[in-house]
C-alpha cells in the first residue's frame, strides 16, 4: 500500500513539473500593429455582414514584436493570427489567436500560442496555451495594455508569464 502512495505521489510531481526542472519565464516586449496604409500589417479577410455592428467581422495580423515602444526598436519577432468579433455588444472585445514568434535573442526561433479577449483600453489577460523550442509544452499568462500612439499604428506592451 505505501509503495502504491510513494508511485502515485511521484507521478502527480513529475506531472506537475516538479522533479523535470520546469522554470517560469517573464518576459516585457512591445507589440507594434499598422491598421492602415500601404504597409498595414493588420488586414481584414470578413467584413461585417451587418451595418449596424462589426459582430462576425474577421482579420488577420502579422504585426511586430519589439524590444520597445518606439517604432525604430529593434524587432524580436512577429505576432501572426486571427482576430474576430464574436460579441454582438458594442464594444464586446475581440478573439485573438497568435503565434508570438520570436526571431532574436535567446528564444530565436521559439513560439508562444496566445488565446483570448482582448479589449481595448484596459489590461488584457490571456490565456498562453502551448509553444515550442525554448517555451515546447508551455503555459500561463499575458498581460497587455494599449499605449499612446500615432495615427494608424497600435502599440501595446506586454508582459508574458510562462512555465515550461
């Protein structure tokens, strides 16, 4: 029976992360968007079927991942995914779902999957579900708030939580 408890127990820890070496990463980076223009690198694929809403309105990003909020920061990845409205409300939020792909520094060539709400104006946390390279198997948290920007570019810092 003690045997049976100490293999059960072994096998919550290794689940759990404990006896694999799994370590918590933070890291502060800047997400910059152009919306218009020439050079967008946010383009909408569904337009809204209805006038009086943008409910079920689709896009497409692959926006840049910087070291900073100035435009001239140096890039450390891109953020490529989907956005929809899935809320028939005002000002409901959108869907996000990225590949935070990083392609300087350390975790070059790594990517984090990022799932959830976003609204714009206040703190956004979502969901990290999955990654690979440096963050394979990871999860937890982003937070991310917008900050002032130019016309037609959206600047948001980020700070992600991630075990792996």
């Amino acid at each position: 029976m003690a045997c049976g408890l100490l293999f059960t127990l072994l096998l919550v820890l290794v689940h759990c992360g404990v006896i694999q070496g799994e370590r918590t990463t933070h890291l502060h980076f800047y997400f910059h968007e152009i919306y218009s223009g020439p050079n967008a690198t946010a383009v909408a694929v569904v337009n809204p079927p209805r006038n009086d809403s943008a409910f079920g309105a689709m896009g497409m990003v692959d926006d840049m991942l910087k070291e900073g909020p100035d435009p001239s920061s140096k890039l450390i990845g891109r953020a490529q995914g989907l956005t929809a409205v899935p809320s028939m409300e005002q000002n409901g939020g959108i869907l996000t779902m990225l590949n935070f792909v990083f392609t300087d520094g350390p975790y070059n060539g790594s990517t984090l999957a990022v799932f959830g709400r976003a609204v714009l104006g206040t703190v956004m946390e979502r969901a990290i579900i999955g990654g690979t390279g440096r963050f394979r198997m990871a999860r937890g948290y982003t937070l991310s708030k917008q900050l002032p920007s130019t016309q037609g570019l959206l600047v948001l810092e980020y700070d992600a939580y991630i075990s792996h």
